[in-house]
C-alpha cells in the first residue's frame, strides 16, 4: 500500500531520500503538466494525490496506460463506475426525496443553457444541459421541457423544485406545483441576491468600485501567473 498519506509510517527509502531526488521527481511531474497545458491549480483536485499514491505502491518498470486504453476500457470502466454511484443517488431521491434545481446562463458563443441538477443530502448529480437558444423561451415551452425532466427523475421522488425568478419561469413553477401536487417550487436565493447587487452596482456611490473590480477580475483572469498568484 501507498506510504504517502499523512501519517503513515515512512518507509527506509522515503527517509534516505535526499532533496535532489525530491527535486528531480518534483520537476518530472510539472514538466508533464506544462507541456500538456494542464492548468495549475488541476493540482488542488481530488484525484491528484491518489493518483500520485497508487503509482508508488507499484514496483519500478510500471508503465502507464496508453492512449487507446485512457480512451477506450478504462474511459468505459469509469462511465459504468460513475452510473452506479447515479443510481445509489436515485434509491436516496425514492427514500427521502429530492430537490431539482435548473440554472440557466449564457456561454461565450452567446447560447443560452439551461443545466438540470438533482440534490439529496448525499450529493447533487448533473442530469443534462439543454441548448435553448434557438427556442422562444416561452412559459409553455419551458413547461413541457420541465415535465419532460421531472418524469425522468420520477415526480414521485421530487419534493422541490428551484428556478430563476423570472416572470417565465414563475409561471412554470406554478403549472408544475398544479400538475404534480407532491412538490412546491421556490426561486432561487443566489439568483435573487444577485438581482439585488446588479440593482446596487448602478447607483453612483458605488459605480467606480464596481468598475474597478471588473477591470482587475478581467485581468486576473486573462493571466494565468497573475491568476495561480491570486488563488
């Protein structure tokens, strides 16, 4: 088993290891994060650490998995992994129930997006992202889009259901509470919140403070050195 945790009991090799050894195997793994264009902060991730264990634990000559396995057996391994644990999720929503949260938003490409997430006091799992910019986002559109999700979750499993606050999406919420009488549907607090500082960032008070903050956050964000200093 891998010694690297914390507090695990060195082994004879780890203790006579010197800093130029360190150093050298320090140097190896940031080479390969550069030249991969991994980003930086891809080291703060869950996985790193284990990943960096497990290849301990093996003897020397270890080879990694090449291309066609990452892409192929393994990548397939990973997808039957991550739909067990979905379905662990989903014997959580038919015992206790479940909350189903939709955040819509605008990428680069100006596409209008609409994400679907389930949560439970297990964990929230991403449903799927419906690509709406080319649909009028009417309250009866939005409505069968809706339905359509909440049948995939199971109307049965759903007690609450989270949406912006916009006048389409009220009108939603309500014909959803009329369909299923099981759930109720709330707008969102963070989405509220953010109405509320958007309407405070245009009184005059404030006006130059804001202005400069964009002007940093733009900068800090269009500079990856900058960017890594800063997080």
């Amino acid at each position: 088993m891998p010694r690297t945790t914390p507090g695990a009991q060195p082994t004879l090799k780890s203790v006579t290891q010197t800093k130029e050894v360190i150093e050298k195997c320090d140097l190896t793994i940031s080479k390969w994060t550069i030249d991969a264009f991994v980003p930086f902060n891809a080291t703060n991730l869950a996985y790193y650490q284990p990943r960096i264990d497990v290849i301990c634990s093996m003897s020397p000559g270890y080879k990694g998995p090449n291309y066609y396995r990452v892409c192929g057996k393994l990548l397939n391994k990973w997808v039957v992994d991550v739909k067990n644990l979905v379905n662990d999720y989903r014997s959580i929503w038919r015992k206790i129930g479940c909350t189903l949260m939709a955040d819509g938003w605008t990428d680069r490409s100006r596409r209008t997006l609409i994400n679907f997430l389930v949560y439970c006091p297990k964990g929230t799992v991403f449903i799927k992202s419906v690509d709406a910019s080319h649909a009028s986002k009417t309250a009866d559109m939005l409505f069968k889009l809706f339905k359509e999700v909440v049948m995939h979750v199971g109307h049965e499993n759903i007690v609450h259901i989270v949406t912006d606050n916009a006048a389409n999406y009220v009108v939603v919420g309500r014909l959803l509470e009329k369909e299923f009488p099981r759930l109720f549907w709330s707008p969102c607090a963070t989405h509220c919140v953010n109405l509320m500082f958007q309407d405070i960032g245009k009184l005059t008070e404030v006006t130059d403070t804001v202005s400069h903050a964009a002007n940093i956050t733009k900068y800090l964000y269009n500079h990856r050195h900058p960017l890594y200093l800063m997080r």
